[in-house]
C-alpha cells in the first residue's frame, strides 16, 4: 500500500544517513591516525592543520591539531632519530681525536720539559761554580773574561728555560680543561644518546599500535560500504517490486472496470 511504501522510504532514509555518518566518521579518524603515523616517523615536523575538503556540506568542525608523540632535543642538522644518533657518534668520534691529538702533545710537551729542567739543572750546577770561582778574586786573565761570557750565556739560557716551563705549564692546565670539558660532553652525549634510542623505541612502538587501529578502521569502512551497497540493492528491488505490484494492480482495475462496463 502507499503508506507501507512511504514507511518503507522513511526507513531506508534513515539507515542511509546513519551508514553516510559512519563512514565519514571513519574517514575521519584514518585521516587523524595517518597524519599522527606520518608525524611519529618524522617528530621534528611541525603541527598540520587538518581541514576538511569544502567541496562537501558539512557541520561546523574546528581544525584537527596532530599530536605529537615522543619528544626529544636533537643536534643541530637533525631532522629525525635516526640522524641524531649518527651526528652525536661523530661528534664523539671527533671529541675522541681531539682528546688523542691533545694527550699526544701534552707528552711531547712534558719530555721536552723534562729535557729543559735537566739542563737547567745543569746549567744552575755550572752557575754555582763559576760564582765560587769569581768570588776568590782570581787574576784577570781572557779565561776569567770567557768565564764571565759563559755565566751571562748560561743566566739567559736560564731565563729562556724558565719561559719554556711557564709555557708548558700553562699548555698541561689547558690540556686538563680540555680533558675534563671532553669528558662532560662524552657523558651527555652518551645519556643523550640512550634516551633518543628509548625515545625512537617508544615512537616505532606507538606507530604499530597506530599503524592497528588504521587497518581495523579501513575494515570497519569497507565492512559499512559493503551493507551500505547491500541496503542500496535491497531498496532498489523492493522498489521495483512495489512499482510492479502497483502497475498490477491497475491492470486489474482496469479488467475490472472493463468487466462492469459490459
């Protein structure tokens, strides 16, 4: 009957909007957990604005802000985990070489050092000597004159000694800053380092999870395009079938009426 018809309209109606808000709704959310995956494989990116295509009417919604998962300081030039990781081995490699190269030339410096002291140490022996000698009043002979050129020889020979030391000493003072500085930075390299692991861990773990709950909505969004298809065929032949009865129905009306005019 026509009301049947009109119920049946109503109700199709009905489930056809609710299978339309689903699917959006599931469109939605694969395109939330895309953008967070996307964001997960790239932390460093900043926040997308997602908005919704205009082509089609739809209710007042606000921009959908991605979500960052897992943060972390990188060094400079880093654009993900896995660049952090190889930046800090070679700056630690480079630190490392720095230390050798400075260790080295501190031991060079310290047997250099050694080889002055020696021969200050001899030199002051001779000093010594010469002014014992000068202190008797010996005749002034060309071996007293060479005494004295060799004593004015020796006490600058001294000065240039002691020059060298201080100059040694300060380079071994700059050297143990130098060591202590490098060790600091190989200890915060290497915390650094294990927690851009644990964080990259966290994240490649969050990305699976994310990377689930994607398939399990792109199922649930194919499953309702399937009953969506399904009732569309179903309405389709019921309205066909109603169309038919309809047209039988006046073919016998008008049987009937052909009946009673005769």
């Amino acid at each position: 009957t026509e009301g049947q018809k009109t119920a049946n309209a109503a109700e199709w109606q009905k489930q056809n909007r609710i299978n339309c808000d689903t699917i959006g709704s599931l469109k939605k959310d694969i395109k939330e957990l895309t953008v967070k995956a996307s964001r997960l494989r790239n932390p460093l990116q900043r926040p997308v604005v997602i908005k919704e295509p205009t082509g089609e009417p739809r209710r007042a919604q606000s921009c959908t802000p991605t979500l960052i998962v897992g943060k972390a300081t990188y060094p400079v030039g880093a654009k993900n985990a896995d660049d952090a990781i190889f930046l800090t081995d070679l700056k630690i490699t480079e630190s490392r070489k720095q230390m050798d190269l400075l260790r080295h030339r501190f031991k060079s410096r310290q047997q250099h050092f050694s080889k002055l002291v020696e021969k200050y140490r001899g030199l002051l022996a001779n000093k010594e000597a010469q002014n014992q000698n000068l202190g008797e009043k010996p005749p002034e002979t060309l071996e007293e004159d060479a005494n004295r050129k060799l004593v004015c020889q020796l006490e600058n020979e001294i000065h240039r000694t002691n020059v060298q030391w201080m100059e040694a000493e300060h380079i071994r003072k700059k050297y143990r800053s130098i060591e202590a500085s490098l060790m600091t930075d190989a200890e915060r390299f290497e915390r650094s380092l294990r927690e851009l692991e644990a964080s990259l861990s966290d994240q490649k773990a969050e990305i699976e999870r994310l990377q689930q709950v994607h398939n399990e909505a792109v199922e649930m969004r194919d499953a309702a395009k399937v009953i969506l298809q399904r009732q569309e065929q179903q309405a389709n032949l019921s309205q066909k079938t109603r169309e038919r009865q309809a047209l039988d129905f006046r073919k016998q009306v008008e049987a009937r009426k052909l009946e009673l005019e005769r």
